[in-house]
C-alpha cells in the first residue's frame, strides 16, 4: 500500500425523514473522521480511500418544517437549499440510508 491519505476535514449533512425519529424532517452536518481504509476489490489490497464516519454531535443542526411524508425529489432540493443558505454546498449525490439520505457536503 502507498502512503495513507493525510487527515482532512470532512463533513456529512444527514437529512432524516423517517417517522420513527420525528414526524420533521431533520437535517445535520457531521464532521467526519477516518475509520480505516476500503480494500480493492479485485485484489483485497487496502487502499488509500477512507472509510469515513461521524464523530461526535452535529457542528450544525439546520431547522426545517418539512414534512416527513413529503416526496423525495422535492424534500432533497429543499434540503439543499437550506445547506446553501447557511454556507454549504453539496459534493456528489444523495445515497439512501434507512432513516433517509446522506451527502458530502464542504463549507461555501
């Protein structure tokens, strides 16, 4: 393996719409930390991709009055305009994850 990647900051903006956890939707920022490395694989070798995930409580929790119910489309162009009011912009594409959505997001 080359050398690792050098530690940066990362972040995720989770966007809940699951009923179970509230009947808003609920949109957070995460700064993330490295907690290992993907393996290749075709060969199983470990590379330099981290694998990343959130540390701590949200650096920022954005309001919304969306509701939970509403369609994806619409609720996701929501979610981003709320990320460019307060200074973020999204990197890359919403994945699906079972309380909703989550996206790179780095700061405008």
């Amino acid at each position: 393996m080359t050398g690792m990647a050098a530690k940066q900051q990362h972040f995720t903006a989770w966007f809940t719409n699951d009923l179970s956890v509230s009947d808003q939707c609920i949109l957070d920022i995460f700064e993330d930390e490295i907690v290992g490395y993907r393996a290749d694989e075709s060969s199983g070798f470990t590379t330099d991709e981290p694998v990343w995930a959130a540390k701590g409580r949200p650096v920022l929790s954005l309001p919304t009055a969306m509701d939970a119910n509403s369609g994806a489309p619409d609720i996701l162009r929501k979610a981003e305009r709320l990320l460019r009011d307060a200074g973020w912009e999204t990197v890359g594409n919403w994945s699906d994850n079972p309380s909703g959505y989550t996206v790179e997001v780095e700061r405008v």
